[in-house]
C-alpha cells in the first residue's frame, strides 16, 4: 500500500466535511440501471455490488466495493460511462460528492491520489484474478480460484474456516466464472459433500484452504 493512515484519512475527512450523506437498506440501488453516475461515491460503511446485465438478460459481477473505497472511480477520473449498476448487498453508508468536487480536490491536494492509487490497483489486481480463474478447464477449479480470491479480500477467521463475510448468490459465483448456474450449484455441492466448504443463506465457508489449493496445483 502506498498511502499513509494521513493520506487516507484527509480524503475520509473530505468526503465526511462536504459529500452528501446517504444511507441504504440492503438491496437498495446507488446507481439504477441505464441511469448515468450522479456523483462519487464513498462507502463509509457496507457493502455494493457492481454488475451489468448480458444480453441473454443475466447478471454479471463485475467486483464488490467494501468500506473505505470509491466508486464508480474510472468515471469519476476519466468521465467515461460504462453503464454499470450498483446495488447494496447489506446496509450501506456513503458520502456523496459531484464529480466536479472530487476532481477539484485531487488538484489542489495531490497527497490524496496516494489512496486513489491504492484503489486502482487492486481494481486492477482483482480483475487480473478473474482473467486467471478463467483460464483453469473446469468449472470447478474456477469456481475454487474465485471462492480462494474472494477469501483474500472479504475472508474471517473463525473455528470452522474462513468465513467469506460476503452474500454471494449461485449466479453471481457463476457469472465471474464462465459457467450456468445450475453447474456452479452442482459443483458447490459437490464440494460441500468433500467437507470442503459449507454453504448457509448465500455465505460461504471454506473448511480447507490447503485442500482447495491442490485442486489448482
């Protein structure tokens, strides 16, 4: 990480001072879709989906925001649309900002493109990921590099494994793995019957970390 705790919390603090408060129920959309971005958004507490919809009218996830991110930050920066929606996935908490006020803040405090930077790169990071899950044959060898990168980033310790403390539908599994959702509920089953992992109202703990990377090896 390039930013300091200062660096991250001067742009917390200015979001905080003149952004626009708003809080969401689970399920809420930020942006609609077919609606264009009507600000930056911080998440100060909570979780957003990102996805679009395919032409075969499905939904595709693209990447989940959690607390202390950006988004939609390519726009924000570029002012390019790709038409993405964004959906609270549990109560959410934001602080709005124009466009026009984000960019005025970056140019005239450059100490703040440091977290920015952090951000991209995980963007970028994470969507590397998904490039590499891709290339495995099996749906579930891809399905177990999705399940192992979404531990990297929303995984908890607990007695039984690593809880990925985010809900995540058979379909949103399927879509960032290239497969349908009936084969991803058949693969995920299977795998819960090795003792591998436990599925419970769309959250899902992985018992076997080790066991799960040999399946990639």
């Amino acid at each position: 990480m390039l930013a300091t705790l200062k660096q991250t919390a001067e742009l917390v603090e200015f979001f905080r001072l003149h952004g626009v408060k708003q809080t969401f129920r689970k399920g809420d959309f930020i942006i609609r879709p077919g609606d264009a971005p009507h600000g930056v958004f911080f998440i100060y507490e909570g979780l957003v989906k990102a996805y679009d919809i395919t032409k075969y009218n499905e939904e595709n996830l693209l990447i989940i925001r959690k607390q202390d991110e950006i988004f939609p930050l390519i726009w924000a920066m570029t002012g390019k649309e790709h038409h993405i929606i964004y959906q609270t996935l549990a109560p959410t908490t934001t602080y709005r900002l124009s466009r026009e006020a984000f960019l005025d803040f970056i140019k005239t405090s450059p100490e703040a493109l440091a977290p920015l930077l952090d951000m991209t790169m995980e963007m970028y990071r994470l969507h590397g990921e998904r490039i590499l899950t891709l290339e495995y044959r099996s749906v579930r060898e891809r399905i177990i590099s999705f399940l192992l990168t979404m531990c990297q980033r929303f995984g908890v310790q607990t007695e039984d494994g690593m809880l990925i403390e985010v809900p995540l539908r058979h379909q949103d599994i399927a879509s960032s793995v290239n497969a349908t959702r009936e084969t991803t509920s058949r693969e995920l089953s299977a795998l819960e019957r090795k003792g591998l992992l436990r599925n419970k109202q769309s959250l899902i703990l992985l018992k076997d970390l080790d066991a799960l990377h040999k399946h990639l090896t």
